[in-house]
C-alpha cells in the first residue's frame, strides 16, 4: 500500500536552480519505493510548469508573498520568507500527521531553519546543497570568521583547493544590500549542520575528491549528484518538459528543430540562466562578438532582457543564429551540433555541461558563479574564463577570440578530451553501482528500515 512507503517531504528554495536539483532528487527518491512530496512556495509556485505524470506529490504552502503591498529590501524578503514558510511548514506536517505522516524533510541548505522545525515536529532532517563542494568550502570559512568580507586583496589557500584570488571569490557587489544579509545566510548553511541527520550534495565524488575528503572530515557529506542523471545516467533526456519544473515557458521545439539542421560540433550555445542580467552595452559586446566568430549560435535571452538586443539583430543574424526566451537546456546540451556552452557558471549549467562533455566559455556575473568558473578553468579544465577590461566590461574581440579557441583551435581540442573524460565520470557516479547512486541506496536502506 502507498500509505506504508516512508514518506519524504522535500523543502527546495524558491529558485530554478534550486528547485529542479531537489526534484530530481526527489524522483530518485520515489523510484526507489518512497513516497516524496516536493513543498514549493506560493510566489514560485504560481509560475511554475510542472511536469506531468511525475511520479511525485507537489504542494504549495504561503510564503507571505500575498499580503506584500510594497517591494521589499533583501533582508525585508528574507525576514517574511523564514517567517511565513517555517510557520506554515510545521503546520503543513501537522495537518498530514494523522493521513500521511512524514519520516524526514530534506531541505534546501540555504534554509537551516528548516532543521529545527523538523526535528521539533518529531522528523529527521536531511540538508541538501545545491552548490558545488568548493564553493561551500569558502562559505563555511566566512561562518568561521577565516575569510572576511567584504573580502581583504590577498590570495587565499584553503584546505584541499587550488589557490583563489579575490575575483575568484563569491561575488555580491551587485546587490543593494548594506547589511549583507545573502552573505550571512550562505554562511549560516553551517549555523547547525551538527544536528543534520544526512547531508547531501549535488556533484560526485571524482569531480572534486580532495574537496570531498577534506570537508567529509569536518561532516558526513554524501555526494548525490549529477541529480539528473541518477534518473538518466548516460542517457538521452527524450523530452524536458516532463521532467524538470520551468519558471519560463519552454521554446522547445524551435530550438531542437534549429539545431537538427547544424552539423555537428558547429554552434555555440550561450545562456546565462534564470537570473543573471546582462546590461546593454554587455550584451551589444556580446552579440558583436557572436557575429564576429563567424559562428552558428543558439542565444537564449528570456523575454524581461530582450530589448537590450541591438536593433534588428534577430533578422540581421538569422542565417547565422537563433534567439529564444527558453530552451531545454539538458536537450540542447546532448545534440551533437553543440560545439560550446558560453555559460554564467551556475552550478547547475555546469554539471549539465560536464554531464553532456561540452567544453565551456566561463562568463561569470555573481555569487558562486565566480568560483566555479576558477573551477571550470583551472582545476577540472573543461573551459576557457574570459578576461574583462579595467571597466569590468567582456569586449566583443575577447569574446570572438575565446569562442575560435575552443572551437578551432587545439586548446579546444583538449578541452572537448578533458569534457569527454568527466562526461564519462559523471554516468559512472549515477550508475548502479557508482559513488552517488549507492548514496543514495544506502540513505533509501535506511529509511526503509526505520
């Protein structure tokens, strides 16, 4: 009987990039024999497409966006959010305690609060990061107090890492927060990560091994990713639409159509996710340089930033190029005409394009994406990180030069051998058998047994 499965409530926080690893996560889980509801928030939720027939439960509980009668600072919407949803969670497990009671909540590890409402409501608690284990390395030594910010102009060695220079550091200039508040609630992931009962990450073992071993030391990480391809490990993803959940409508069929007639290796796929914003005089450098490369490419520029096109670009391009407002990014990734990824470094493009053995143009914007673009170069040397000038602007002559690198020439080819090598590494981690796919039968094993 369904009733009898363990049930697992899965909390993501309410952004693409997190949301679509939780229920990937999430569909492991259920393919497994457990019963999981995925918990999305109100705002997101009304926006959200999600799949069909997923072999999961999706609920909605508020996150007090309803009552916002004026727009909120950061910390403003941090205050509401944690307030509204720990509030409305323990009264969400509460209301199922008697039909369908819970055994853990696994949470997005941006919120630690949410621990504390599961174990007071009597569940174990199972923090999920959805960054890469470098990343949370630096943020763990801004919760100890070993790195300040804002950051001092020295170079940084820390345990089991390639060296780091400030711009390879998590960058939040950008936000109009003078209390830094998004700086202290990704330290704070390690406020009371002691009480976790299971901490899992999205990214595998042979990706980042010294990382792994050293911060497996300080807690008992358990890799579970590439989360996508623990359902698919190797294999073709037929259809996006039904397996991830969208905040942006999906142009699937002109993308996958476009790329059907290119041959093989010979587009550039440029995205820079679901909330990173170029402004305008970046993004006229970075469609001249597009034409300059002389390249097909498939330009994926949601709906809210197109009027930063240059004029008529669209028809000026249109034997060259396609730009679209979304696409299916996994799909896109696995056709054989993708020659590159030009990528804004997000944890998540990332994986897909090492799941996938495309080689990368690293053009970071904020956050982690900083890191990982390091990472991307210098330590797993699948890609090339552009340079900007002293007005920390890309120009088009850099762009042009990197995309014929990685194209043409024979840094690219070594590039495309080294992206092949962790495509392989990926399939062999999600595997049966392999580091994360036996995380998380063991985490299964013992939720059965409980």
């Amino acid at each position: 009987m369904a009733n009898d499965k363990p049930h697992i409530l899965v909390l993501p926080f309410p952004a693409q990039g997190h949301i679509n690893p939780a229920l990937e996560f999430s569909k492991c889980l259920a393919s497994h024999g457990l019963k999981v509801t995925i918990i999305l928030t109100s705002r997101v939720s009304k926006s959200a497409q999600v799949p069909l027939n997923s072999s999961i439960n999706i609920e909605t509980i508020s996150d007090g966006s309803e009552e916002e009668k004026e727009p909120e600072s950061i910390e403003g919407f941090f205050k509401r959010f944690n307030a509204a949803v720990s509030q409305n969670l323990a009264k969400f497990i509460q209301e199922r305690r008697e039909t369908c009671p819970a055994k853990v909540l696994v949470y997005d590890s941006v919120i630690p609060w949410a621990l504390d409402v599961a174990h007071q409501e009597g569940l174990l608690g199972a923090s999920f990061f959805t960054q890469c284990l470098g990343v949370c390395a630096v943020y763990y030594h801004i919760h100890q107090g070993l790195i300040k910010y804002p950051y001092e102009d020295s170079d940084l060695l820390l345990p089991s890492m390639t060296p780091l220079e400030v711009n390879d550091l998590p960058y939040f200039s950008f936000i109009p927060d003078p209390n830094n508040t998004v700086v202290r609630l990704l330290a704070d992931q390690f406020s009371n990560l002691d009480e976790a009962d299971w901490i899992f990450i999205n990214t595998f073992d042979k990706l980042e091994n010294e990382v792994l071993n050293w911060m497996a030391s300080q807690w008992p990480f358990r890799t579970v990713g590439p989360t996508f391809s623990l359902m698919y490990p190797g294999k073709k993803l037929t259809n996006e639409r039904n397996h991830k959940i969208n905040l942006f409508e999906l142009n699937h069929e002109a993308s996958m159509k476009w790329l059907a007639s290119r041959e093989i290796g010979s587009v550039v796929y440029v995205s820079f996710g679901s909330v990173a914003s170029l402004n305008e005089e970046q993004t006229d450098e970075l469609a001249q340089g597009l034409i300059m490369s002389n390249c097909y490419f498939l330009w994926v520029v949601r709906a809210s930033e197109e009027h930063k096109l240059p004029p008529n670009f669209t028809s000026m391009t249109s034997e060259k190029g396609l730009v679209v407002n979304w696409c299916p990014q996994t799909e896109v990734l696995a056709h054989h005409a993708v020659a590159c990824f030009m990528t804004h470094c997000g944890w998540n493009s990332t994986l897909e394009a090492l799941s996938s053995g495309v080689p990368l143009i690293a053009m970071p914007q904020f956050v982690d994406q900083m890191t990982n673009s390091k990472l991307i170069e210098d330590v797993f040397e699948v890609g090339l990180r552009v340079k900007a000038d002293e007005n920390g602007l890309v120009r088009r002559e850099e762009i042009e030069m990197c995309i014929k690198q990685v194209i043409q020439g024979e840094k690219g080819k070594k590039l495309k051998e080294s992206a092949g090598k962790w495509k392989e590494l990926a399939k062999e981690a999600a595997d049966k058998g392999g580091s994360s796919a036996t995380n998380v039968e063991d985490f299964v094993s013992k939720l059965l047994n409980l």
